[in-house]
C-alpha cells in the first residue's frame, strides 16, 4: 500500500493514517513513522480519547529523541494499518512534548517493510503473514 506524504507546518513527513480500536470502536489518528523511536508515543489525552484508564498501562520511564525522560504508560491494543490488524504495545505519556502521535518500529516494523521514498513522494507498506510469508498490498 503507497501513501503520500502529507505536509505539516510546511515540510513533507512520513504521516499515515493508524486506527486504534478504543471502546466505542476503531479512532484513526495519523501518526508520524518515527524509525528511531522503539515505542509509539502518544499524548496521555489521547488514551482518555480511546477510553483506557491511563495508570492501569504498565509503567515505564523512556528517553525521547532529545534526551529528557519520560513516564510512559504502556497498553496493549488492536491496530488496524494498511487494511491489517494486530496487537501492539503503545505508549502514553503526560511529558510527551511533540506536536503529532508517533508510530515507533515495536511491535508494528516486524509485520510491515516500511520504506520511504522522499523524492519519490510514497511510503510502502507490505504486510508479513504469521508464516513470515511475504504479502504485497500494491
């Protein structure tokens, strides 16, 4: 599956569309494929938003990309990407300091190849089945 690159405060990022089944149902949000980052991120208003009791995640102090720690809460929930889903662990934090949500390699890298194109403008995602069977979504 190809998605574009979407523009935010004028530059073009790695921005997707991920859904989160939350309690009244599947929320999208678009997320920015951070490669970096080893756990999605999310702002702690966003789990009130998906309806979790935010301290009931299990409790984690993380390193952000400019070296500032952070309590993070981290859940386990079903995602759906590029038509799939699966379960992942995501992260939700009240010192979360970044202006989007940010989709990390854990948990979601190992069943997507994710490769970004910036001068070609695209983003592919192929989904690996369980058997570690390859499945194109172009």
């Amino acid at each position: 599956m190809k998605f574009s690159y979407q523009y935010f405060e004028g530059q073009k990022l790695p921005i997707v569309p991920l859904k989160i089944k939350g309690t009244s149902g599947w929320l999208e949000f678009n997320v920015y494929i951070d490669t970096g980052a080893s756990y999605s991120l999310f702002p702690a208003d966003a789990a009130e938003i998906i309806g979790l009791e935010l301290e009931k995640g299990d409790l984690t102090e993380m390193t952000v990309g400019d070296g500032n720690h952070i309590q993070v809460y981290i859940h386990n929930l079903p995602l759906s990407l590029a038509g799939k889903e699966f379960i992942a662990r995501i992260g939700f934090s009240k010192g979360l300091g970044v202006g989007f949500y940010i989709m990390g390699r854990k948990d979601i890298f190992d069943k997507f190849i994710v490769c970004l194109y910036y001068f070609t403008i695209l983003k592919r995602f192929n989904y690996i089945l369980q058997h570690r069977n390859l499945y194109e979504l172009v």
